[in-house]
C-alpha cells in the first residue's frame, strides 16, 4: 500500500508501515520532531529514555477502522533543576496529552454531536409548542 494513500497523516508523524487487514488499518508511525522540548522548562532534550506505543483512532478509511499506532518517546530533560526529569514527547497535530482518538477524529465527532443537538433543539421546540398551555 503506498503511503500517497494516507495524505492526511499529521505533518509531524512520519509513516512507517501500514499493516491493513479487511475490516482496519494500522498506520505505524513515530515523530518526526528530532529534539522534543521538555514540558517543564521548554528546553530540547534527545536523551533517549525509553518509549511506548500510543495507539489513537482516527477518520476511517475506505470504509475500514484505522488506529495511528505511534512509537512514543520518553525523554530525560537535560536542564539541572527542571522538575520535569523525564517526559513523553507530545504530538501536538496528531493528538493531545491522554486523547485516544485523533484531533481531527475528536474534531468531526464534536461537529457533529453539535449538529445533533441543534436538531434535537428544534425537534423540542416544535413539540414543545403543541402542548396545551
């Protein structure tokens, strides 16, 4: 599967491998931000910790799931005094801190539960007008 198919993959995420299945796709991914800055202080770290898979939904495609499983890394702030020793590096276009879904995901579900309100909203006001008084 080329990876022209999956445009839409935040700018700071580099595809590593797309496994896809009938029913999902899985999008291996890692960042693409060499230096992370440390959330504490704000200063870039490459001191490599360890790293975790971090695994969010995202819009499907061509009709299938598609989870972003992207290879996180914790870092050691090299700073003297930060009190932020280690960290996860974030991904700010991808997703927020403890989000499991993707921005744009979390995005379009908003979108439309507001459409979805603004009908019920209407919906009870015309009901809500046949009652006798």
């Amino acid at each position: 599967m080329s990876k022209r198919l999956l445009p839409l993959v935040p700018a700071d995420l580099v595809v590593d491998q797309v496994l896809p299945t009938p029913d999902h796709l899985t999008v291996m991914c890692r960042s693409r931000i060499a230096a992370p800055l440390c959330p504490g202080c704000g200063h870039p770290s490459s001191r490599r910790h360890s790293s975790y898979p971090r695994r969010l939904a995202d819009l499907p495609w061509q009709g299938r799931r598609v989870q972003v499983e992207v290879q996180v890394r914790r870092l050691r702030c090299g700073r003297p005094g930060c009190a932020q020793c280690i960290f996860a590096e974030r991904l700010p276009a991808a997703a927020g801190p403890y989000a499991q879904r993707t921005a744009r995901l979390g995005s379009l579900q908003h979108h439309i539960g507001l459409g979805s309100v603004k009908n019920l909203g209407q919906v009870a006001c015309l009901s809500g007008s046949d009652r006798p008084g």
